[in-house]
C-alpha cells in the first residue's frame, strides 16, 4: 500500500509539474488561435557600461549618475545601471514589441566656476521591429529621441516560471549611442564624440502580466 500510496504521490506531482509547463508556453507561445503579444509589468534592464567608453567619459570630467528610481553599481572598470521596467508588450516568440522603463541617466560635468553642465536621457524605450531594434529617450525633460541602436544578433534569450509567474529574460544585447546621442554629449560638454560610440552591455529580465 505505502508503496502504491507513493507511486500516485510520484504521478501526481508529474503531472502538476506537466501543468504548469504547458500552462506557461500556453502564456507565452500562445496558439494560433490566440494572440501571440504577452503585456509586460516589470522588472528590469541592466546596462553595464563599456569600459572604453566609461573612461572616455571620465577622461573628459563626464559623470554618468543614475536617475532616481535607478540603483548604479560600480564594477572594476565600469558600472552596472538598473533601470525598472514599467510596461510593454512583446510578442512571445520573436520579441517584435516595446518596453518602457523609469529612470534614466544623468550625464553631468563640473565646471571651472564649480557649476555643472548637464544631459539628462530618462523614460527609455526599447522598441523592437522584424527589422532592427533601438532605444529611444526622453532628452533634458523635452521631446523624446532614438538615442542608440541595439544589436540582438548574439542575444541568448529564455523563459521560465518563478512563484507562479512567467519571465523571459534577454541578453547580451549591444548598445551603441548613435550620432544623436553622441551629438547632444558634444554640443552639451564642448567635446569631440564620433559618431557612434559602444555603451554597452544590455540585459533584460522581464515579467509577463497576469
């Protein structure tokens, strides 16, 4: 009996093991006959700076601070931001969407006077086509700009299931501050940019809304 008693136990959990994966690939590789975009209601993409590009800007007296609600931590020769993602939608399969985020990047340089020069870039948007994918940004509090272009080519994407919600976690996404960016760093600091400049290494964990 103990040991009949067991075996159910055992084929029980397989199925519920079953369930919730079938449960989630229904959530996020949904049928035909189902809309294939998921909603997204958090949580983060994490930018580690190119170091190249962080000594640049150090070089030139430029600090690269986090805008609230945005955590910063610094590696051996770069750092690690952590913008919160607010929103979105994604198809399950192929990721052609958007997703916005809170926070941003303060880039501030002290002057002789003991003044500061500043270019705030916040509220970013990855927007995702069949085609490329950008990043788009809200520019000293004004109008909003495509500020980097992102390359998914080497992307490692995954999905999986954590307290009964599901996930889809992206990375090594490259990032690269195009001639807008590079531009308004130049115009705002008296600087010398090219064109495009690597930013970094982007990684996205996202979680897919109820």
């Amino acid at each position: 009996m103990r040991s009949t008693a067991l075996s159910y136990r055992r084929a029980g959990l397989a199925l519920l093991a079953l369930a919730a994966v079938l449960s989630f690939w229904l959530v996020l590789a949904a049928p035909q006959a189902q809309a294939a975009t998921v909603r997204l209601d958090g949580v983060r993409t994490t930018l580690t700076t190119d170091p190249a590009t962080t000594t640049l800007l150090f070089s030139v007296g430029i600090i690269p601070l986090p805008v609230a609600p945005t955590p910063v931590v610094p590696t051996p020769d770069a750092a690690r931001y952590q913008f919160p993602i607010t929103g979105g939608a994604v198809d399950a399969k192929t990721l052609v969407g958007r997703i916005s985020h809170s926070g941003g990047l303060l880039l501030a340089q002290r002057q002789a006077d003991n003044s500061w020069k500043a270019l705030s870039l916040t509220k970013f948007n990855i927007r995702i086509t069949s085609e490329k994918a950008w990043l788009s940004a809200v520019v000293n509090a004004g109008d909003r700009a495509v500020i980097a272009s992102l390359d998914l080519s080497d992307a490692r994407i995954s999905r999986f299931m954590s307290h009964g919600r599901a996930f889809v976690r992206v990375g090594n996404v490259g990032v690269t501050l195009n001639a807008t960016a590079t531009g308004a760093i130049n115009a705002t600091f008296g600087v010398a940019l090219p064109a495009e400049v690597p930013l970094g290494t982007a990684s996205v964990l996202a979680r897919v809304a109820r």
